[in-house]
C-alpha cells in the first residue's frame, strides 16, 4: 500500500468549514432578513417574529441535518472499516431502509401519539435488525459482494413492506407521514425532536468512537487483528450496535438519507493516510456539512412544494456512489 501522508490541521478546517455551513443556512430562507436583523435575532435582541424564524425554524432545521448527517458519516466510515469496504455504509446494508419500515410501521399503528419515544426506539429496532442479518452474514462468509447484496435484499423488501402499508394508510395524514419519513425531511423540526433522537444518535457514536483503534487493527486482516489482541466478537458488536443506534436516531429524525454514509468516507480517506480510525469523525463533520448544503438547496430551489431532503441527497449520492464503485476496478472480491 502507498503511503499517504496525512493533511495536518483536517479536523479544525472541517470544524470551522461546518460552523460556516451552518451560520450560512440561517442566513438563507424563503423569508428574506438582512444580515444585522440576524445577528439581533442570534443574540436575542432582534423582533420577535425575527428570533422566531431564527430560533424556531431555521437553527433547529439545520441542527438537525448536521446531526443526522454526522451520524450517517460516522456510521457509515465505521462499518466500510469493519467490512474493509468502501462501498458500505447504513443505507447500502439496508440499515436506513428498514429504521424508516420501524418508523413508518409506528406512524401507522397510531404508535407515536402513546409516547413520544417510540418512534426512535421504532427505528432503532429496524436498523438494529438490518444490522443484526448483516453481522451474521458476516460470519458465514467473507464474501462483501454477498453481504452488500443481502442489504439490497433487506432494503426491497423493505420498501415493499413500506409500499404496502401506504397502500393501506387509513387516512391521507397517515399516508403524508410515511411519504416523509420514507423521502426524510428536516423541515420543521424542532429542539424537541432533535431531543427525542440525540440520545440514541449519540450514544451510537460513542460506541463506534470506543472502538475506532480495532478499525484499524482490521486493516491487516482479521486473523493478523485478533494476534494483536483484538477481540473480534466484541468489535463487530460494537459497530453493528453503534451504527444501528446512530442510523435508527437518524431516521427517526429525519426519515431516509441514502448516500451520505458513503460519500463523505471516501472523500476523507486520502487525507487520512485511509486509517479506518483517523476517518471516524473528519467524515462525520464532512457528512453533516454536505447535508446542510443540501438542505439549503432544498430551501431555495423554487419549486411549488418543497422538494425532500433524501431525495436532493441520493441526486447528488447516487452517481458519486456509482464513480465510486467503478473506481473499485475488481478490488470487491467473493
């Protein structure tokens, strides 16, 4: 493997790089405010309808897309690395598609209306599940063509599943609820629902943070890892654990974001010397800036209805994911 140095300062560039991000997205809206009217809506002297659009609307919309993007990013770097893979992330191993069935199957049921905290635990359950098939995929075989065609099996069937219960919404508010969560949105969310979701997304990214130093054992192999004192058990636990709490607060958050998980990786890793370790979190800043860039183009593009957040994220994703892929050039073997 050619050595590639790595960029020196990375971390602070992307810290800085997002803050930018996410003080420009408050600057932008279908509500026109001059910039001091801002400044004075931030630090609480502005008018009250001003602080209202500030504090109500735009900072916890682009909050939340930084968050549900920084989970995505992390998760998705965290299970390339224990897969060896960079074409695997949450959404390609049907994590993403089955959090949202858990959601959309709570949304269904009238769940949601008996506390609060079922629709993350909803999800949390769905992804849980994806990654639990996917773990045991994983030691049945050492195939990443088979287990990334598992998670496309997993991701139809749950779109049929999802496809189905639409079919058989009991009313147009039900049917509109599921249409969100399965396009993911941020629009109108608020401190409370990122509330709701941060717990599990956090704790998910601790988990996978815990773990990032085996990441890099696995880079010599599993049998060369576990000579070291790596415990394979407990490692593949730990990230199928960490991506599935990160993954199922993301799309209790936000529904459905496909892409980000591999996009934001793969970019990163050249300016990381590709350490599994050293990718964790420079992919999560870089995930949460993309979505927050994304979302402002949702916000301006002027279109009737507003257009959905996961639908702008797999325009841009799925033909990086597809450049990505020819770029393998054979690398992916059975």
């Amino acid at each position: 493997m050619s050595k590639v140095r790595v960029v020196p300062g990375l971390i602070p560039a992307l810290v800085a790089g997002s803050v930018l991000v996410m003080v420009l997205a408050c600057f932008l809206g279908s509500t026109e405010l001059s910039p001091s009217r801002i400044m004075m809506a931030f630090i609480g002297l502005g008018d009250r309808a001003d602080m209202l659009v500030i504090w109500h609307i735009r900072f916890p919309r682009t909050l939340a897309a930084f968050l549900v993007g920084a989970a995505l990013g992390i998760s998705g770097a965290a299970m390339q690395g224990l897969l060896r893979n960079p074409l695997a992330e949450p959404g390609v191993l049907g994590v993403s598609a089955t959090a949202a069935l858990g959601a959309t199957f709570a949304l269904y049921y009238g769940l949601v209306g008996l506390w609060p905290f079922i629709l993350p635990i909803s999800a949390i359950l769905g992804a849980l599940l994806a990654t639990g098939v996917v773990a045991m995929m994983a030691f049945r075989t050492q195939s990443v063509v088979t287990l990334i065609l598992v998670g496309v099996g997993l991701s139809s069937f749950a779109a049929a599943l999802m496809s189905l219960l639409m079919n058989l919404a009991p009313n147009p508010f039900s049917l509109s609820d599921m249409i969100n969560w399965m396009m993911g949105s941020v629009a109108n969310r608020s401190f409370d629902d990122i509330g709701l979701a941060a717990p599990f997304i956090l704790a998910g990214l601790a988990l996978l943070l815990w773990q990032r130093r085996g990441l890099s054992a696995l880079t010599l192999g599993e049998e060369a890892a576990a000579g070291l004192g790596l415990n394979l058990k407990l490692q593949r636990l730990s990230v199928i654990l960490g991506a599935g709490l990160a993954t199922g607060g993301a799309v209790a958050l936000a529904g459905a974001i496909g892409f980000v998980g591999i996009v934001a990786p793969h970019i990163i890793r050249p300016w990381v010397g590709h350490d599994p370790a050293r990718t964790l979190i420079p992919s999560g800043l870089m995930a949460g800036m993309i979505l927050v860039l994304a979302d402002i183009v949702v916000r301006l593009l002027p279109t009737a209805a507003e257009m959905k957040l996961g639908v702008i994220a797999a325009i841009i994703g799925a033909p990086a994911f597809a450049y990505i892929a020819a770029q393998r050039k054979g690398a992916v073997h059975d």
